[in-house]
C-alpha cells in the first residue's frame, strides 16, 4: 500500500561496532535526502539496523516492530543482518516496508521510495563495487569515531553466521580509508577506531597489512589517538604487534577473541589457532607493549563441552588477566555447522558455567583498574557524567573515567587515577593539554 514519503527517520542499531557505524551512515544517507532525525517513537520512517549474531539479539527486532506498530504506522525499513540472513521471509512475518542487507544499505533512498510508492522494497546484493563510493561525505562526528576499514569473514567458525550475513574478507582501498579519516578528524574526531570483522586481516593491493594503515594514519594532523577491534588471533602479524611498540598513538589495548581455553574445542569451533598459539601471540604483544590491556570474547556451551575443557577456560583466563572481557552462552545459528551438532549443552549447565566464567573476568576487571590507581594518564573526554560538573572519557587502555572538570566534549585532560570500580575508575585532573 503506498504511503506519504517520509520526512523525518530514525535508525536503531542493535549489533556490534560495524553495525553502529552503518547506522551513522545509514543516518548520514537520509540527512542528506533531506530528512530530519527525530525520536524512534514518532518518526516517519524508522530503520531497525538489526543483529543476527545470537537469538535473543535477533528476536529483538520483532519485538520492537511490534511495539513501534502498536503505537503509529511508521515506515520501518529492516537493515542489517537479520535482513540479510531471513531477507524475505521478514516481510511474510512481520509489517515491514523495506528490507535491506548491510552491503546494500547505499540504496536505502530509492527502497524507501519504492516503499513510499507501493513497490515492493528489497535489496540483499553484496555487489562487488564498494557502497562506500555511495554515500555521503562525513560531517559532524563524536570525539571518539569509528571507520570500517574491512567486512566481511573467510574465517567459518562453526558457530558463527557473520560469514553469512557480511560475505567474503574484503579491504577497502587505502587511499578511501585515509580520506575519510582526515574528514572525520576536520568533522571533530580526536580518536578513530579502525573496523572491520576480521580488521587485522586487512591488506591492501600490494600485500601490505594493517600495521601499514596504522602508520598512515598516525600522519594526520589533529588525531590523536588510534585503535582497531576485531582481530583474530592468527592474523596478529610481526608487522601489527611492532606497530604496538613504536607507533605512540596506537593505544595500549588489544582485544583478541580466544572463544576456549580447550584446544579440542577450539578445533570443533575451527579456530585454526590453538590454546597454546593464542597464548605464544599474547606473550609477543606484550613483550612489544608491555602496558598493553588486553580484551577478548569467550563462548561457554559450546556443544560437546566437557567440565575439563570449561576448566581449562577458566585457567586460561587465571593465566592472562584480562583488563576486560565478553562472554556468551552459545546460541546455536541456523545454518550453522555447530547448530547440527550432537552434545548440545544443557541450558542449565550453561547459566552455570558463563556465571563462573563472569565472576573470573569480574575479579580480573576490577584488579586491573585498581592496579591503574597512582598511574598518571590523559583521558579523551567522551560525554557528561551524570552528577554536576562530572565528564566521562577513556583512558588510554580503554577504561571508563569519570572526573569533576569544567573541560568540554573532545578535550584531552590529563588526570591521575585516584579510584576504581568494577566497571570504571575515577579521575583527578592534573594539567589541561594544550589544544
Ligand atoms: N570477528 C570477531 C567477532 C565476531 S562476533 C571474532 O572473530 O572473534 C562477536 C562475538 O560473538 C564472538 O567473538 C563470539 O564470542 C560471539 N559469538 C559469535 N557467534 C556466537 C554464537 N553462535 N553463540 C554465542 N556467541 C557467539
Ligand atoms: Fe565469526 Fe569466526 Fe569470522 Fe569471527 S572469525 S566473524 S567468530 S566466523
Ligand atoms: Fe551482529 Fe552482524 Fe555485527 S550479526 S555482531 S551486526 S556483523
């Protein structure tokens, strides 16, 4: 049924950094069609940018059609990779107007139009030429940005649908990649996150690896700060981790997915690294940069997981020390390998073991925040607290700080940690950094 073209739009992203990023640009895109961002709840057209990674992130976005249908008749455009893995089968089970795949979302415009006119409105393409081209220059962006630099992954873990949902590893050219950072360090960007699935298996047409994008980058005027997240273990290149010793504005933190401390398991989850290989990477990463916080992901459940392959996790955890981790109870995909696999973890003995798991990354958390206390640091202050006078920013090794400072959104104030929590750790301002 056709409907009045939209005047004003919404974009909800419930997925992983890459994810948030196409929603900012899917934002950008219908800005510059000339409509205004307003509230999800009464927006003329709301895109849902949607997750496929486990069930409940995937369930999410028909609850939230049916509230948004509950309360007005907004368009609603389904994006993301909930809209690339079940493509149409989203318009046999839900009102929905529009539904596009996430290397497709440069066509967002004419899909809203075709939707506006009755058209059926549904592009799942992973063409070959880049959507980046399409879309609009960056303008206005937070002191902290993101860049996607690669998508995609060859990786095939067996539990995991991004290979699905992002298509085959593909690097965006250098030269792109270095124009958008240079606009979005004028658009006000003081840190950049470089993105991508599988970031440090980017390369570029000669064979030349992140390291060498990293160094680039650390040529920009004005930025002050560099990272980059995901990585995979088997891609952390001699280049990458000298790049941790010598480039000073690549920050000291490195999240590196292990998903098991159990070989075995880590082989029915084709990894292609083992406990031992993650571990002897580690160790080089912190020869280079031995400051470096360290991060990563884990999956209890797996199926066929024994109590000795959860313990060997859990002494794999008592053996790094992570600054900060993630964990998951693993959510069977459909289409999968894992997901036909026999052994399937009872639920229970799941809730157990990510319960354990959390309480060993919890303890880890909190020493390393306490141990920061007495460290002197500069914080890129990020956002307002919520008391008077409080701003939050982050700390070179990515932890949250909270400080009483008149400095604004964007500075770079140098503080003394006086104080830490689970979560984040309290500042005292030192000297203000000239601008
Ligand atoms: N490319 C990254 C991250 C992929 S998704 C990597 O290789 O690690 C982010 C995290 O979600 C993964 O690291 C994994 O811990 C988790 N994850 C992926 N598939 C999952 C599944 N089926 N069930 C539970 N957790 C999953
Ligand atoms: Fe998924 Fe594995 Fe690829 Fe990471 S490396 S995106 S977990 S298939
Ligand atoms: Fe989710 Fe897709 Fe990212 S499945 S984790 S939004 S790549």
């Amino acid at each position: 049924m056709p409907k009045p073209a939209p005047k004003t739009f919404a974009v909800k992203s419930f997925g992983c950094q890459m994810n948030v990023y196409d929603g900012e640009r899917m934002a950008e895109l219908m800005a510059a069609e000339g409509l205004s961002p307003a509230d999800a709840a009464d927006a003329d057209l709301v895109v849902l940018n949607t997750c496929h990674i486990r069930e409940r992130a995937t369930e999410k976005v028909y609850s939230d059609i049916g509230r948004l249908r509950k309360h007005g008749d907004p368009m609603i455009a389904v994006a993301g990779c909930v809209a690339q893995a079940e493509g149409e089968e989203i318009f046999a089970r839900a009102h929905v107007d529009v539904v596009v795949g996430p290397q497709a979302y440069h066509n967002l415009p004419r899909l809203v139009a075709d939707a506006a006119a009755g058209r059926p409105a549904l592009d799942t393409d992973m063409p070959v030429a880049s959507k980046f081209g399409a879309l609009p220059a960056r303008r206005k962006v937070g002191p902290s940005a993101f860049l996607t630099v690669q998508e995609g992954c060859d990786k095939f873990c067996t539990y995991c649908v991004v290979p699905y949902t992002r298509g085959a590893e593909v690097s965006r050219a250098f030269a792109a990649i270095v124009d958008e950072a240079k606009a979005l360090v004028d658009a006000g960007a003081k840190e950049i996150t470089l993105l991508g699935q599988n970031v440090n298996a980017w390369a570029d047409a000669d064979g030349r690896g992140l390291d060498h994008l990293i160094r680039a980058l650390d040529r920009i005027e004005g930025l002050a700060r560099i990272r980059y997240t995901t990585s995979h273990p088997n891609d952390m290149t001699e280049g990458l981790i000298d790049a941790h010793a010598q480039v000073e504005r690549l920050m000291p933190f490195l999240h590196l997915p292990v998903q098991s401390g159990s070989s075995r398991i880590l082989k029915a989850m084709n990894r292609s690294h083992t406990r031992d290989s993650y571990l002897r990477v580690l160790d080089k990463v912190r020869a280079a940069r031995p400051d470096i916080a360290l991060s990563g992901d884990f999956i209890v459940g797996f199926p066929g997981e024994t109590d000795a392959d959860f313990e060997e996790t859990l002494r794999l955890v008592d053996e790094v020390r992570y600054a900060q981790a993630f964990s998951f109870k693993y959510s069977p995909r459909p289409g999968t390998p894992a997901a036909e696999m026999a052994d399937q973890i009872a639920p229970e003995v799941m809730d157990e073991r990510l319960q354990r798991l959390q309480a060993a990354i919890n303890r880890d958390q909190l020493a390393f925040n306490e141990a920061s206390v007495g460290r002197h640091c500069p914080i890129l202050i990020e956002r307002k607290g919520k008391l008077p006078g409080q701003m939050l920013g982050k700390s070179p090794w990515l932890q949250s700080v909270h400080l009483i400072t008149d400095a604004r959104v964007g500075d770079m104030v140098e503080v003394t940690i006086e104080s830490a929590g689970p979560n984040s750790v309290g500042g005292v301002e030192r000297l203000r950094a000239a601008a």
